[in-house]
C-alpha cells in the first residue's frame, strides 16, 4: 500500500537559548498551529548598567496568540520559567508542566498583575497531551531540579524529541532515572528530529551522581561537629537541599532557611511532596538563639555571589539574624556561573578575612552538574537515533561542539543544523532546510519596566558610566535678546569641581560666549543654540582632559 504524502510543513523558531546560556524558549510550527517549549530568562552582561533580568522578544508570538496550544515546560529552572510572569502577560494560552515546576512558576505569579488568570495544567512524566496536530509527551529525565521531563513532538511528518535539560544519573537521590527505556523505543520507532542540550558537551566522561554529594556532606557534618555549618545552594536544587537537611537530622542538628527565592521553593516542595523533612527539624531562623550554633546548619542563598543575597550580607556582616565568626564553615555547594566567578571570589575574600573556613567544590566534591556530559549525549544519541539533529541550549562553541559529537557517532554532516535565535529550520515532504529569519532578541527589565530601556538608553548609561555628565543651566530673555541668568555648569562623574574651580569657569565662559552668540542674530533657535554650546564645550573638554562626558545643555526662556 502506497503510503500517503502529507503536505504539512514543520518551522522550528528557537526565541531563545541558541549561542547564548539561559533565556531558552523554542517555538514549533506545523501548519497554523504553534507550540512554545520553555521560556526562560537570562541574566544581564556586563555591558547592561543597570538592567535586572533579560527575557526573549516574542513579537513573533504577539499577532499569533489564537495559533498558539500552549506552552510546555520541561522543568522549572529560571531559565526555563523564569521570562513567565513577563510574557503571560502578553500571551494568554495555557501553560503545562508537571506538578514542582507549576508550583514554582504560581509562586512567582503571585508577584504579578493580570488581566487574565494564567491557566496552569499540571502534568506527570508519561503523560501525552493532545494539541491540535500535536501530541507532547512528557518523558521523565534526571536534572539538577526535580520533576525535569524531555518532550517527544509527535507532529503528522514525524517525531521531534527535546531533551530539556539532563543528566544520565543511575543513583538519583529520588530513586527515579532517566526513562531511557521509554527514549530508545522511541528511536527504534524512528525519530525525525533530535533537539539535545549542549551545555557540558565539551567535558569528558559522565557526570558524576547527586548521591555523590551526599557522602562529601556526610563526611564534612561528620568531621565539624563543633561548628555552625552555612551551606550555599541553588534554590531550586531540591535534592541538594534534602541531603543537606538529612544529614543534619542525621547529626542532631536543626535546620534554618535563608534567602527568599530558597524560602519559596523549600515551601513549595515540602507543601507538594518533593521533601521529605523530620518533624522538628527545620526552625525559623528567629529561634536560633535557643540553640547551641555547633547544633545548627543555615541552607542559604547566594551561592553564585549575587549582591544582597542571604551569604552576600552574612559575609559582610549586614544580615540581620547571622552574624559570622570564626566557629562558622560556609560551604559553597554549587559552581560558578561563567561571568560569576569574581562575585563568587569577592564573598569567599571577604569570609576569609573573618577568619571563616569555606569549603568549595575545588577542594571537597559539594557540587556535581545537572547537565550531561559527553559520554551521556552519546548514549542518547546512541538511543534516539534521530534523523536529523539540532544543538540546543548553550554558546555557540557548544553548539559547535555538539554538532562534532554527533557526527563522530555517524550523523552525516549535513543532517546537522547549528541555529541561531530568530532562524527558521523548515521540515516538509522534501526535507529540511533554514528558511529565513523571524523576529527574536533581548527584551530588558529594568525594575517595573519591561522593554522600555534599549540599545540608546543602553549606550547613554555606558556613555555616562565612563565619562560622566556637564549640565549646563541658562536663563533668556527673547525679549532683551540677553541672558537672564547663568549659565551655571553642574559637574556628575566628571570632575570634583572644587578641585578644578578654574576648568569649570573657563567652561562657563565658553557657554555665556556661546549663548550670546547665538542671541544676537535677533532670532532663537532652540537646537542650535544647544548644540552650538555642546560642541564649544566638547571641544574645549577634549582638549584639555581627553574625555568625552555627556553635556546637557538646559537653557530656559522667561
């Protein structure tokens, strides 16, 4: 029997997470109906003064809500969620993920306003969920967060798998493992598309097990019974958490929590049963003192050095409960995010001078990766036998690496794609190809501002940081054609003007010299005599100190 051609086309738009780390959000098409894997956040570069959070450009989704099934989360790191409580707000389709990430996303939802409730559906590892032309799979996978699931797509024109974020762990701490099983009958059934995370590609080996960390904190309570003992994490590292808790149960000690974000998932995986806690064992942080501080451990936030973080103000003394001394051990259960790693050092300097041993995961294994490393990819490579396949999910030299690896498993060349953000790889009958660019990018969040700030105010910012500002203040009379009062030059950043007294009145000069210049045509033009005095002054500034500050001409007319 001749089987039947489908003239579907399949587009895969990645919004997000392509040659950058974090703000991962894939959009698939097929036909007019749209599915949303993931929507996470980024965290600024250095070059963002002043900007909080980073989230993906959807103006692509805006003017296709009524195409859109859903989104569909495969697990609740930031970077997955964390652009949510932003975009939701703009796009109001349901949201899917399993039973911790959904409770992580409405507790950061309650932080917002909306017009429209978000709609949750809360979904368990082995469920499929039926949109439109597709069918989502949730498959269970072992991450660095409980409840982390891969997608299988199943689309008319064949199968997409989307690994989400993972770790191949045969001794998980909640005894659930990776169902490679369920992965590799999905290979032998056939796989069109491979979309697998590359954040650890270019380390070597496995990645060792959660339960690895376990001993080295077992070793660490056992060995310090007579300290106070702060342990810094990843919030959302559960199973961290739960160790670290077990072992102070295990050791007599009481637990206290510090750190909102840490507060709000522990809460959240207690209330749904993601930790199992011995009653008694954790107390609010208020009743410390009825307690001896060798019989106490603090799980806190901070681990990546992050500024007015819960160890950030306990290692420069500004916490209001903690005080650190030298019966203290900080441990630094986490590695440094690229970018992170100077805050990191400033906190563990800052520990040192007070005499605080830190433990970190250089000199004792307290940390172990979420993410897969080479020989893992291969295995699932190995088992999903996709068709084609496409990196996801790192810097571009991930992506680059990735794509290596699967072609020394066999995977022709040619089969591989390496996006980018914004750019289209369009699947039908014929094969598979890029086709075009869509709409994709950064959308800043400065406080309460969402996209108000750009590449201008960016550079004006950068522009101001290096250089600092002159404002110069003037009063005319258009009358009198004279100058009423002023000008006045104000230094910011620029100079200490008491310090440089015959700069600044040389500065004035040139402005009143300006001014009138421009008076005495018996006509004001407004512009022109702003700029007219921003460029004598510029040329006077450059002149004698090198710099370029920002001059800010506010001349007013009575």
């Amino acid at each position: 029997m001749r089987k039947k051609k489908i003239n579907g086309k399949i587009r895969i738009v990645p919004l997000g997470g392509l040659s950058e780390i974090g703000k991962n959000m894939t959009v698939i098409e097929y036909n007019d109906e749209i599915i949303v894997i993931d929507c996470g956040l980024g965290f600024p570069d250095d070059d963002m003064l002043g900007i909080d959070l980073v989230i993906p450009d959807i103006s692509y989704l805006i003017n296709k809500q009524d195409k859109i099934k859903g989104i569909f989360l495969t697990h609740g790191h930031e970077d997955h969620i964390g652009a949510l409580p932003y975009v939701l707000k703009e796009l109001h389709v349901p949201v899917y993920g399993t039973k911790l990430t959904l409770g992580i996303l409405a507790n950061k939802l309650t932080e917002h306003k909306y017009e429209t409730q978000p709609e949750l559906v809360c979904v368990k590892a082995g469920d499929v969920v039926e949109s439109g032309s597709f069918k989502v799979e949730f498959i269970h996978v072992n991450h660095s967060i409980a409840d982390a699931c891969a997608l299988a797509i199943t689309t008319p024109l064949g199968v997409l798998v989307h690994s989400g974020d993972f770790k191949v762990d045969y001794t998980p701490v909640d005894g659930e493992v990776t169902d490679l099983s369920r992965l590799g009958a999905l290979g032998k059934k056939g796989v069109l598309l491979f979309m697998c995370e590359s954040t650890n590609v270019e380390r070597e080996g496995y990645s060792p097990s959660e339960k690895n960390v376990g001993k080295s904190l077992d070793n660490i309570f056992m060995r310090h019974q007579d300290k106070r003992i702060v342990i810094a994490t990843f919030s959302s590292n559960v199973h961290r958490v739960q160790q670290i808790i077990d072992a102070s149960a295990q050791y007599g000690r009481k637990v206290a929590i510090t750190g909102r974000s840490m507060l709000n998932i522990v809460s959240a995986a207690m209330e749904l049963g993601y930790m199992k806690v011995p009653k008694g064992t954790i107390i609010d942080i208020t009743e410390m003192k009825k307690y001896p501080p060798e019989k106490l451990t603090i799980i806190s936030t901070g681990s990546q050095g992050e500024p007015m973080s819960a160890l950030y103000r306990m290692a420069y003394s500004e916490h209001d409960r903690v005080q650190l001394g030298v019966n203290d051990l900080v441990v630094i259960s986490a590695h440094a995010i690229p970018g992170n790693e100077k805050l990191v050092d400033n906190i563990i300097n800052e520990l040192c001078k007070k005499g605080i041993s830190v433990f970190r995961d250089q000199s004792v294994s307290v940390h172990v990766s979420g993410h897969a490393c080479a020989e893992e990819l291969k295995l699932m490579h190995a088992l999903v036998r996709p068709r084609y396949f496409m990196p996801v999910h790192g810097e571009y030299k991930h992506l680059y690496a990735h794509k290596e690896l699967a072609c020394s498993m066999g995977m022709p060349a040619n089969h591989v794609f390496v996006s980018d953000i914004g750019k289209v790889l369009e699947i039908d009958g014929k094969g598979i190809r890029f086709n075009g660019v869509e709409t994709a990018g950064n959308v800043l969040v400065d406080g309460l501002g969402v996209g108000d700030v750009g590449n201008i105010v960016l550079r004006d910012r950068k522009h101001l940081s290096e250089d600092g500002l002159i404002v110069v203040v003037a009063t005319v009379d258009t009358n009198t054609y004279q100058i009423a009062s002023g000008p006045d030059v104000v230094s910011r950043g620029f100079v200490y003007v008491r310090e440089n007294e015959e700069l600044m009145e040389e500065l004035r000069a040139i402005s009143a010299e300006e001014i009138d210049k421009c008076l005495s045509r018996g006509k004001v033009e407004w512009n022109q005599l702003k700029n007219a005095v921003r460029d004598e002054l510029s040329k006077c500034i450059y002149q004698k100190t090198k710099r370029r500050p920002m001059i800010l001409p506010v001349i007013m007319n009575i």
